[in-house]
C-alpha cells in the first residue's frame, strides 16, 4: 500500500512522541546523503539530482559553498510542502534540509579521500544516496526540493516516488551532459538511477 504524505488528523500528542523518535533517523539519512555527496560524488565528478544537483553545479561553476547553497535553494521547496503537504511535512523537511546543510558543510573542510570511478564506488555511493533519502521519506520529510515535487506526483499518478524523482531530474542530467561532457553525466544517471530504486526500497 502507497504510504500518504498528505495531511493527517492524528493528534498532536502522539504526533510529538513519533516525531522524538523520527528526527534522529531524519539526521541519520540526512548524513549518509551528505557522506555520498562530499566523500563520494563530488570529488569523483559525479552530481546528484534535483536541487542538490543544481547546488552541486553552482558550486563547481561559480565557488560558492555547497552547503549554503542547499539551504537557500531549497527553501522554497518547504513552502511549497507546508502548502501542500501540511505544516507536519514542512517541519520534517525543514529538519531534514538542515541537517543535509550542516552535515555537508562540515565534511566540505576534509580533504577527498575515496577518488577514483570504480564500479565499486560508484555503487556505495549510490546506495548510501539513496538509503539516506529513502529514510527521510519514510520518516515522513524530504531532502530536496524535487522529492517534495515527487511526493505530489506520485500521490496523484501511478508512479513511485523514486519513479517520478528520476523522471524529474532527466533536465537536471541534460545540463550535466552540457558541464561536465558524456562521460560524467553518464555516470551520473546511472548512479541516480541506482539510488532511486534504493528509495524506493527503503521506503516500503
């Protein structure tokens, strides 16, 4: 059965209880996205999807820190969940997103230390990636902005969540192409497509 995202009338009493025990496991997947991102992707030229990709580019393009970018770039996102998600959702997703930016900000001062694009690597990262959303989704909040655009699709289309987050980035991955030539974009949406079916997995 399709898990709901969408506004519920559970009272705010149990509500707070389930959510002492879903923030922890919202950090935990917040940090294995952001173990993937800095440890992993980045510095083997691979990107990510959604906003993140987008940040993750501007990063590379212009300077400027990743993990500002994400909270910025994001924000809208939590509006658009609080509106159609309910104000439950938004606050998940707004735990979530700050523990991606801190977590990332933090692992950005390290040096790379697992460089070079083996089918090995290139596969924990894409498991690590996709674990780590799939546990914010399934504690009911998101990461990006695009799996905020997911979660609305797939409540009204037959797609799974990791379906519709993967049809959303195929732009996001044509700029990749553009950036950074066949090759990395390649590897790239093999990588995502790896971690989406990982969504949707760790969701269920």
């Amino acid at each position: 059965m399709r898990r709901s995202y969408l506004r519920t009338n559970k009272p705010y009493k149990l509500y707070i209880a389930e959510l002492m025990l879903k923030i922890p496991r919202i950090m935990i997947g917040a940090i294995l996205t952001s173990i993937s991102l800095e440890v992993i992707l980045i510095p083997n030229g691979l990107i990510d999807g959604g906003i993140t990709g987008i940040s993750m580019m501007l990063s590379e393009i212009m300077g400027f820190s990743l993990s500002v970018l994400l909270f910025l770039l994001n924000i809208p996102f939590i509006f658009l969940g609080y509106v159609h998600l309910g104000k439950r959702f938004a606050f998940s997703t707004a735990v979530g997103i700050s523990s991606l930016t801190i977590s990332t900000g933090i692992l950005e001062v390290f040096s790379p230390f697992l460089i070079g694009n083996t089918i090995l690597l290139i596969c924990i990262g894409a498991i690590l990636l996709g674990l780590g959303i799939g546990i914010v989704l399934r504690n009911g909040g998101a990461l990006d902005g695009t799996d905020v655009l997911a979660l609305l699709i797939s409540s009204k289309t037959s797609l799974s969540v990791g379906e519709a987050i993967f049809a959303i980035n195929i732009f996001i991955f044509i700029l990749a192409f553009l950036f950074f030539g066949l090759k990395g974009a390649v590897i790239s949406i093999i990588t995502y497509y790896i971690a989406t079916t990982v969504v949707d997995i760790a969701r269920t």
